[in-house]
C-alpha cells in the first residue's frame, strides 16, 4: 500500500466472477481475486490496434474494451473481435450474450461466439447511454426496447420521464431505476419495468455544497445511494420509496471515477487509486482498505 495518491490514475473498473478488474492511465490492467484480500492475479497492458482503451467491461469469460471509436472483445491484451464506429463511443452495456451500445445511435450485437455480430440499430432517440437489465434496454432519453422481441428489437415500447443527453449512469437496484446526469439524480419506482414512475429528483444545490461542480457517479444498495462528486468526495443518500434524504458525505475530497458494490462492500475509484467501504452497517460505512498502487505482483 502506498502513501502517494497521486501516483496512479483509475479510468475505470468492473467485477466479475469474484475478480476486480483496474483499468489504469497507463492501460495496465491489474486483475485481483476479492476472496483473498484483494490479492494479485494477474497483470498486463491493453493497447489494442493502438487505440488508448478508456473503459472495460467483463461478466463470465468475456470481456469488452473500449476506445474513443471501437470496441473489443479480447482476453488479456489479444483482440478477438472489433468494431468501428465512424463517431465517438459513449456507452455499453451487456448482458445474456447480447451488448448494447450507444454513439448516439443504439446498436445491438450478439457477442455469443466470442465475436461482434450486428444484431440491429437505431437512429430513434438519439442515444449516449444504455442499461440493460434483462430483456429490457433503458436508454438516456428514457426510452424502453424489448431486445427479445423475434424483430424490431429496437422499437420504443414506452418512454418515461424527462432526460436527455446528459444523462451520464443509469443504475437498476431490487424494484428501482435510477438515472444520474452532471447535475441531476431522479429515482424511479421500477415494479413494472416498461412504465418506471417517478419517486423523487435531486440536484446538485440540494447538498448544500458550493464546490460540488457535477456528479461523477452512482451506486445503490438497499435504498442507500452513494454519490460520486467532482473533488468532494462520497454523499451517502437514502430512497425510502417516496422521497430521496441527504445523509451527508465521507471519505476525502476526491474526484470519484466509478463506484460498484458487490455483497457488503463498496468499490470507490478515485484520482488516487480504490477505496473499499464496509457496508455491513449501511448507517455507517466503514473504510476497509485502500490501495494507490496496483502494478508489481
């Protein structure tokens, strides 16, 4: 464990099958198993047709990188399939062998045999960010697709609320959506899943702070939401299904780049390195480790 925070820059992470996959600056990624403290599996450099990789994503045996114009699927640094996008990437999702991916339109692909095959796309509703959660895909305009139906996967079947392009996560949690922009947090009743209702909307204001510039951010548990800020560190808030309260912040003052939880802990990246809270009592989170170092096995 180091001392020096600003030694290593996090660009993004993701866990799957119990390892934590670290994305840095210098696309070195480092593998570690959560079972065992965090320790060291593996760790290798991403520079894929050198294209500087800024995001990763991973669930079973695939894993998918992303650049400012393609996305991979890949294991370790070999490329095993591309492809190319003729404007900036924005966002991807996937899941049941199917990714969706959003560069303002909305693609489908079946990435069942390890490779990129075009399913269908969509000019409709001009898309920069997608979730899929089962066979349901959410957009940032907050329109809903069926990806099961036999054709015309990408054909609106509702819509919901009042979003638009900055919408920057959009997060599903027990019967809940949540969509998260720069400056905004608006929290859905999502029991029926094509027809989300509105809860509550938060805004930046709301937190009283002066220096919060935008949210970076979201993750939730059990109605308890953590907030990623621009420099001010973790707001920790609570949906009690009518209204969303500021339970105030912790941590230090840094600027957040992602947030997962996986059973009991929170997985915070920072300027800095990772953060792992101890959630076990979700009044008060706990700091269980901290890492500014993740190369030299």
């Amino acid at each position: 464990m180091q001392d020096n925070p600003g030694e290593v820059y996090v660009r993004d992470m993701v866990i799957a099958n119990n390892q934590l996959l670290i994305l840095q600056e210098s696309e070195e990624v480092s593998v570690r198993d959560l079972s065992v403290l965090m320790t060291e599996l593996d760790s290798y450099y991403i520079h894929l047709n050198g294209r500087s990789v800024d995001r990763i994503k991973a669930a079973d045996s695939v894993q998918l990188y992303g650049s400012a114009t393609d996305i991979f699927v890949a294991s370790r640094e070999v490329e095993q399939s591309k492809y190319s996008f003729s404007s900036m990437s924005k966002s991807l999702d996937f899941n049941h062998n199917v990714l969706a991916y959003a560069d303002e339109k909305l693609k489908l692909f079946d990435i069942s045999k390890g490779k990129l095959e075009l399913i269908e796309e969509t000019d409709v509703g001009y898309s920069v960010n997608v979730k899929l959660q089962d066979d349901l895909l959410y957009n940032n305009m907050g329109f809903v697709f069926n990806t099961a139906a036999q054709v015309n996967k990408l054909d609106v079947v509702s819509a919901f609320g009042s979003h638009n392009i900055s919408t920057t996560a959009i997060v599903q949690s027990d019967s809940n959506l949540y969509y998260l922009s720069s400056g905004e947090l608006f929290a859905y009743d999502n029991s029926d899943p094509q027809n989300p209702l509105a809860i509550d909307k938060l805004v930046i204001s709301d937190l009283n702070h002066p220096e919060i510039y935008y949210f970076t951010s979201l993750a939730v548990h059990q109605g308890h939401i953590f907030l990623g800020t621009s420099g001010q560190g973790l707001y920790h808030l609570y949906n009690d299904g009518s209204r969303i309260t500021n339970l105030g912040s912790f941590g230090d003052s840094e600027i957040i780049s992602s947030l997962h939880i996986v059973d009991s802990y929170l997985y915070q990246t920072y300027y800095g390195g990772l953060n792992i809270w101890d959630l076990s009592n979700l009044d008060s989170p706990l700091l269980a480790a901290s890492y500014s170092e993740f190369s030299g096995a």
